[in-house]
C-alpha cells in the first residue's frame, strides 16, 4: 500500500480509489465508518464540476441568492434515471463488499443518503451482509424541495413538486458481532454506540443547520457537512473513544477534522488528488475550529438534553493531549 499524501495529527490523507485501497487494507484494522459518498456517481467528474464551478447547473441545482445570500448547489437527485439507480445499487454493493475485510466485528458504518435514494443504498448495503441498525436523521433546513411546478409556477400556485427537504437521512449498519454485544466490546471494542453521557444514550435526531460559510472557507467542497454535526456522529461511532474511523470519500477532509477534535485516529481517501492542498489546509483549520464553543445537540426521541459543558471540556481537553502528543 502506497504513503498517504500527508499526516495531520493522528489523521492519515490517501489519494487512492477507495475499492483499490481497501482491497490492499489489513483485515480486521478499521473500527468505524463516517462517510459522505457520491450519489448519482457523475457530479464529481471533470464535466459536471466545471459545470457547478461556472453555474450552469447539468446535475448540480443553483439556487438562487435569497436574503442576499449566496446558496450552495446542490446535486439533483431526483434527475437520476433507473439505469442511474442501478449503478448506484451495484457500486455500493461492491463498496460494501470491499469494507467487510478490513472492519472489524461489530464496526458500524454511517452513511450520509437522501430520502430519493437511501432505499437503494440499503438494500445494496444489506445484501452484502452487514445488518440495517436504523437511521440518524440530521434535521437541517435547505432549499431542496417545495417548488411549484416548472413553467407553470402561477397557473399551479397552490401546488408542492416534492415535499421540502427539512431533515438527511444517515443511514446506519453494523457489520455482525462475533458472540453478544459484551464479548465483541471486550474483544474487539465495537459493537455499540458511544454514549453521551451517563444519563444520556446517543439519539437518533440531530438537530443541525446548513455548513457556515466561515466552515466553507476553511475547507472549500460542494457537500461540506458542519463539525458541530459530525464530531457528535463521528464521537458515536467508536463505543469506547478508541479505534480507527474511515470516511473513504474524504472530500476536503471534514471527518477526518471532527475525528481529530474528539481525540480519534482517522484515515481519509480520496480519490480526487485536486483536494490533497484543500484537505491539508482545512483538516487542522477545521480541527480548532468552534472546538471549545461547539453547543453540541443530540436529541433522541425523547428530545433528551444537549451534552453538558463538562463533558465538551473533557473530549476537547483530551483530544489535544492526543494531538501534542501525535504533531
């Protein structure tokens, strides 16, 4: 297996196609899965990014400026056609039957989808073998959905195309235990989810907001996801606090950002070597960014409380003894 490009911390970069790196990966070695993949597998190539990069939309939506902001574009679901769907069934099925040798029992996989296409990711992801635990809805307002109908926006004013989106889909599997969930704990420390506190189970509602542009900045992709949601996700995944946690489509590195603010080793791949620079600028930027001031808010059905202060003091004191101890 070839050097990552650079090291952040305890945080590994890889320019690699993610198949051909897990193929060459360890078994048994990578604890968690934290990832935000491709959906219609095309508006990540050279056509269709130059395309959002001069706002002429193809896949990507523009939105347009609204309360003199600027929205962020945002990949069409709903224009893939069934040949689409099904290449999207047959790579995440093959992406799922990649990750099984190199997870250890009991490791969970977390997966950022949408409501149009989380159906075909599980049941790709399924068939592979890895058990469906349920999903961590992130409810985060955008301007997905709602429209009238196009061209004919006056004549049909009372009319909704799609419900507006107003929560993402995380869908959440685990690969099988070997034994119950206490011997896998013991044996290979996964298997459950980390707590947030000892009167408080990790929910499965977060509530969220759209990445700040201050967040963009640091750390420029289409599909950034904010650090006040993924260093809750990404503290869940690991049951306890110790481990390897892998996003296989890194992007500009923000997982691996939210791994080293909770005192995590990480790895990141990447496919694209243009977000190398990006990932290496944004991943330490991003680390400290909001670390001490993040007001993180898990809430489970129950609508329990946010983490407490103390608890925020603890994990961001902790992760900077792992990074001294790491830089």
């Amino acid at each position: 297996m070839s050097a990552p490009a650079f090291k952040c911390g305890r945080a590994s970069f890889y320019t690699a196609d993610c198949l051909d790196w897990l193929g060459e990966r360890r078994a048994r070695s990578i604890h968690g899965v934290v990832t935000d993949p491709p959906y219609g597998l095309v508006e990540y190539t050279a056509k269709e990014n130059e395309k959002r990069l001069n706002g002429k939309g193809g896949v990507w939506r523009i939105p347009p400026s609204f309360d003199g902001h600027n929205r962020s574009p945002l990949p069409r679901f709903s224009t893939l056609s069934q040949a689409d769907l099904e290449n999207l069934f047959d790579f995440f099925h093959a992406w799922a039957k990649a990750l099984w040798r190199p997870l250890v029992p009991g490791a969970h996989v977390l997966v950022a989808s949408n409501p149009l296409v989380s159906n075909v990711l599980s049941v790709a992801i399924q068939t592979a073998d890895f058990e469906r635990r349920g999903e961590v809805i992130r409810l985060v307002q955008t301007l997905r959905g709602g429209d009238r109908p196009k061209n004919a926006h006056e004549e049909f004013s009372d009319v909704s195309v799609m419900p507006k989106s107003q929560h993402e889909p995380w869908v959440l599997f685990r690969k099988p235990l070997e034994g119950r969930v206490q011997d896998n704990l013991r044996a290979w420390k996964t298997g459950g989810l980390r707590r947030i506190g000892e009167e408080q189970p990790f929910g499965d509602v977060i509530q969220s907001h759209p990445t700040r542009r201050e967040e963009r900045e640091l750390a420029p992709h289409p599909s950034l996801k904010p650090q006040s949601f993924l260093r809750q996700v990404v503290r869940a995944i690991l049951p306890l606090g110790d481990g390897v946690v892998l996003d296989p489509f890194a992007g500009s590195g923000s997982t691996l950002a939210a791994a080293e603010a909770v005192g995590y080793r990480s790895i990141g791949i990447e496919m694209d070597p243009s977000y190398v620079e990006v990932a290496r600028r944004g991943i330490p930027a991003l680390r400290e960014h909001l670390v001490v001031h993040d007001r993180r808010r898990a809430v489970g059905r129950n609508r329990s409380r946010p983490t407490s202060p103390a608890k925020l003091r603890e994990d961001a004191s902790r992760a900077k003894v792992h990074r001294e101890g790491a830089d």
